[in-house]
C-alpha cells in the first residue's frame, strides 16, 4: 500500500522492481583483531591487589568472623532490618507524593502555589537532614503544645501534646526523612516535567484535555522515563540515610547494633553486618529500578515491538471479556 | 448556527511577542465545509494564526470567532471576560489540531492515542471509543497498525495517527499546521490523500501548507500571508495562476521554479 514496508521489514509491494543483490551475501571480514595487551597487565595487577586486599580483610582477627555470623541472621538484626525498610518505604512515599505535588505547584502559574513550593524546597534543601532529625525529635521543647485551630482568634478545634507524638521515635523519623525527601523529589520530578516536549502539552490542549488532565496522563507518564532512574537512586540513599535515625535513639538496623557494640565493643564485626545488609539491599533496589526503567520506557526503548504485541493481546483478552 | 455563518471569523487580529508584531490586523472568513489554505514564506505568522484560533496563543487585540463563538473569552455588554480553563478546553474540543511534528503521544499505542480523548475528555464508554477509534484509523489506511507505538511507524503513518486522533473529537473545524512538512519526500502524498478526502466529506479546513498543488487541487479560498498580513487572498485559481500582488507573485515563483 505504501512506502512504510521499509520500516517494518516486509517484502516490497509486487510490482516493485528492486535491481538484483551483486549476487549471494558474501562472508564477513576476517582480520586479526587488535591485541590490548595494556589492558591484560593492567587487569592482573588489580587481580592481584585486590586478592591481597580480601586476603588481608577474611584473615583479620580483628573482624571477628564468629560475631558477624551470630549477628547476622539475629533477630535483633531482624527486627532492625524490618523497620529500616520500613522508614525507607514510608519516606519515600511520603517523598514521592509531597514531591509530584510540589513540582507541580512549583511549576503553577499561581504565584501563591509557587511561592510556598519554594519555600519549602529552599528550607529542606538548605538544613542538614541530620539537624532536621533532631530538630523533629526535640519538637516538644520549642511547641510543647500542638494546636489545631485559626491563628490570633482564639478558636481552637483541637490540641495535643507535641511531647507524645514525637515520643516514638517513628513519629520524627518519617517526618524528618520524608519531608526532606520531597524537597529533593520537587526538584527530580520538576526536571522531569520540563524535559518533556512542548509540542506534547499542545497535542492534549488541542484535544480539549484541560491542563490537570494533561499533566496526569500525557506529562507525568513521559516524565516518569527521566525521573525513575534518578528517583531509584534516591531510593538507595534513603535506605542509607535511616542510619541517621540512630543519633535519636532509633531502633533501625543500624541503630540497634550500635546500641550493642557500644557495651560489647565489637565494633568491626557489627559494622561489617551493618554493611552486608546495606549492601544486599541496596543491590535488590538496583535490580528494582532496571525493571522499573523497562516499563515506563515503553514506546520509547527498542523493545517497542515486544511492548505492542502485549499491548494487542492485553486489548484483545479485554475485548473477549 | 445559522447557514449563513461563517465557521471561522477573523477580524483585525493582532498578535505580538513582546516587541515584535506577527499578525497586524488580520481579517478572513471561513464557510463551513470549505477549505482555507494560508500559503507565505516562513516566519510570515501563518502558524501562529491558526494556533490562535483554537487559542493556544493569546491575541493581544481583535477578535476571534469559531462556530459563532468568541475564542477565549466571554463578551458581556463591551467587556471581556477571559475564560476558564476548563471552558477554554471545551472550545478546543470542538476544533482538532494537527501539528507538523505529530506530538503524538509516545507512551501510547496508536489506538491508545486516538482514544484518549474521547474517553477522557467527552467520557464516551471504552467499547465504543475503542471500536470508532479502530474505524478511524482503517479509515487513513492504518487498520492494520492499532497497536503500534509511534516511534514504530514512520512520519507519514504518524501523521494518518494524529489526523485520526483529531478527528475522533468529532471537531467542527480541523486545522493543519503544516502536516507534510517534517515528512520525506515520498510520504507526503499518503497524508495529502487523507486530507482531500475530509474535505470531499465536507470538513472544514485551515490548512498552512507550503504545497501548491494540494491547495490548487482542493482548496476554496487560498491566502497569502506575507510581515503578519493578508496580501491576498480568493479563490486558488485567481491567487495561485492570476495574481493580482507583485509579493504573490514573488512567493509563486519562487514556490514553483
């Protein structure tokens, strides 16, 4: 029918009358391929200090290979690990969310929206997380009280004591480590949004789609390909950034076995448990963020073709519904 | 909207950037089921005229009107109103827009992409937008590509997607902002072919092209556009083989040499 055969791959329209090949596909071209011998040395002397580097470290009583083993699969370790993802998951969602709202009012032709996007982003982005934690967790000092109601009338709806809530240590936790997290998130998912073609935006307004609708399901979609990929790394950090939770007496992994070594004094030992299991972790989070990237980069990747049978299977099972 | 009303109303249309003015006092109508081709060198403000008519650009003075409606505002008494957006994505939604480089939805399939809109937009059930939205692109020869994402087909079965994707709104009006400019060579006829047939279906068209033939071949009122003016405009046989304007025949020389 058309000239497009060429991009798809099938025969050319019968009629078309193509001049023969220079005869059958000859063999391909057999050459000595180039010697790296720099590379081979190179790679042995690393080989080498390397092995002396691990040889030196498995051999080294100070580690105390019998502690880390009692230590690693202990339930105190256990108990640990469960909140420490459990603190990476909940700021994380706390970060996502606050951070897509806050790109998009930072983006908002409301001057007010803006104006408090960027405050926020300029307080969490310039303070130290770690001073954030501790600011959290000693909230009850500076508002011992907690009023929900109109400012300078008097009406109150309700109070509470700052002192509980921040008591447990979850509490300042999640709201130092997500509140930060979506400041920096802002800043991701506004980048995103901005790489995302103009032509796009007018695509869906000529449609008629208002501009929430575009952002929702024309924008966003486009921009979660740049944004995945910085956001898993952000992901990896968190999980590495709840250690901090320790300095306010949290009982994340981290925190836990420095709450041990410190009376034991098996220092090493514990930190290398710390560091296998920060380590598997952030390892699962890589492998994550690969499958993540592969989705939202559908119609973008070279797996396109894969991506559309199952997209005409998926409408086909729903027309047979 | 009575017979007699014309589908697109310009009058004294003035568009800037900052300093610079693209359109100085632009006036033209549009009957319903006819085709206008605006025809000009580059930068001749072409293409921002017709993004101004669904209002994707603001005009600074004059007035707008499509389908009898005013574009963008709501006039009462002699004082503007500017519209909602909400409101203004509802005008918009009667007018389709096709753009020299497709903006096609990427992370959608073609079908995906025609869909869209009538299911967000105008809530029409799945089923039903899926099956017209099917029929649509079978109708630019596309039936056997429904779920193909864009960067799967070439330019000019992306642009038989957009076409189809405009045309699944049910616009009263379709504009083309240059549709075969971005194309090779040898694809431009199969997306001309489309367009001669929406207007023999009775469309009505703003078309900025640069080919002559389409607009000889179809069109029922030709306009050149020259520094943000009309320089003339009426049927395409006295524009295009009799002109009256020394810049028409310029443009036409250089168009057809």
């Amino acid at each position: 029918m058309d000239a497009s055969n060429r991009y798809d791959g099938q025969a050319p329209p019968a009629g078309a009358d193509l001049p023969a090949p220079a005869g059958p596909r000859p063999d391909s071209i057999k050459a000595i391929p180039i010697r790296h011998w720099g590379r081979w040395i190179s790679a042995a002397i690393v080989v080498y200090l390397m092995a002396a580097l691990v040889y030196s470290f498995v051999k080294n009583s100070n580690v105390e290979w019998p502690v880390v083993w009692q230590y690693l699969f202990a339930p105190l370790t256990m108990r640990g690990l469960a909140l420490t993802i459990e603190l990476t998951v909940i700021s994380m969602i706390i970060g996502a969310a606050g951070g897509v709202l806050l790109a998009v009012m930072r983006l908002s032709d409301n001057p007010v929206l803006s104006g408090i996007a960027w405050v926020y982003i300029w307080f969490f982005r310039g303070t130290p997380v770690y001073v954030q934690i501790i600011l959290w967790a000693n909230l009850g000092v500076f508002y011992p009280k907690l009023i929900v109601g109109l400012p300078f009338t008097g009406i109150v709806f309700g109070s509470t004591d700052s002192g509980t809530l921040v008591a447990r240590i979850i509490v300042p936790a999640i709201l130092a480590l997500g509140l930060n997290e979506a400041a920096y998130a802002a800043e991701l998912v506004r980048a995103g949004i901005i790489s995302v073609e103009a032509g796009q935006n007018e695509a869906a307004l000529s449609l008629g789609m208002s501009p929430t609708l575009t952002m929702r399901r024309v924008v966003l979609p486009q921009a979660m390909r740049v944004i995945i990929p910085t956001f898993g790394n952000e992901t990896i950090s968190m999980l590495k950034t709840t250690s901090l939770i320790a300095a306010i007496g949290g009982l994340e992994m981290f925190g836990r076995l420095q709450a041990v070594y410190s009376q034991t004094f098996q220092i090493i030992p514990l930190l290398v448990v710390a560091c296998t299991w920060y380590l598997f972790l952030t390892s699962l989070l890589t492998v994550g963020q690969a499958r993540l990237e592969a989705y939202f980069g559908k119609g973008f990747g070279e797996k396109e073709a894969e991506a559309a049978e199952k997209r005409a299977a998926r409408r086909k099972a729903r027309a047979h519904a | 909207m009575s017979a007699g009303q014309p589908m697109v109303k310009a009058e004294k249309v003035w568009k800037s950037f900052g300093k610079l003015d693209v359109l100085k006092g632009v006036d033209f109508d549009v009957m319903p089921q006819e085709t206008y081709v605006l025809l000009g060198p580059s930068g001749g403000g072409k293409s921002t005229l017709l993004r101004c008519i669904n209002h994707l650009e603001l005009i600074n003075a004059g007035r707008l009107w499509v389908a009898g409606e005013l574009m963008g505002y709501r006039q009462k008494g002699a004082v503007l109103h500017e519209m909602k957006a909400r409101d203004v994505a509802k005008q918009r939604s009667h007018v389709g827009m096709v753009f020299q480089r497709f903006n096609l939805f990427p992370h959608m399939t073609a079908i995906e992409n025609v869909m869209e809109a009538p299911v967000r937009v105008q809530h029409v059930p799945r089923k039903q937008a899926e099956a017209e939205a099917e029929e649509l692109l079978r109708r630019v020869g596309l039936g056997e590509k429904l779920d193909t994402y864009p960067a799967q087909l070439s330019g000019g079965q992306q642009q038989r997607v957009a076409i189809a994707r405009a045309l699944a709104m049910k616009p009263k009006l379709m504009l083309f902002d240059e549709p075969t400019s971005a194309l090779d060579p040898e694809l431009v006829g199969e997306v001309l072919d489309v367009m001669k047939q929406l207007a023999v279906d009775g469309m009505t068209m703003v078309v900025v092209t640069h080919e002559i033939g389409f607009a000889k071949e179809v069109a029922d009122g030709v306009a050149l556009m020259d520094g943000g003016v009309i320089v003339e405009d009426g049927p395409p046989l006295d524009v295009l083989v009799n002109p009256k304007e020394e810049r028409t025949k310029l443009f036409l020389s250089k168009v057809l040499a």
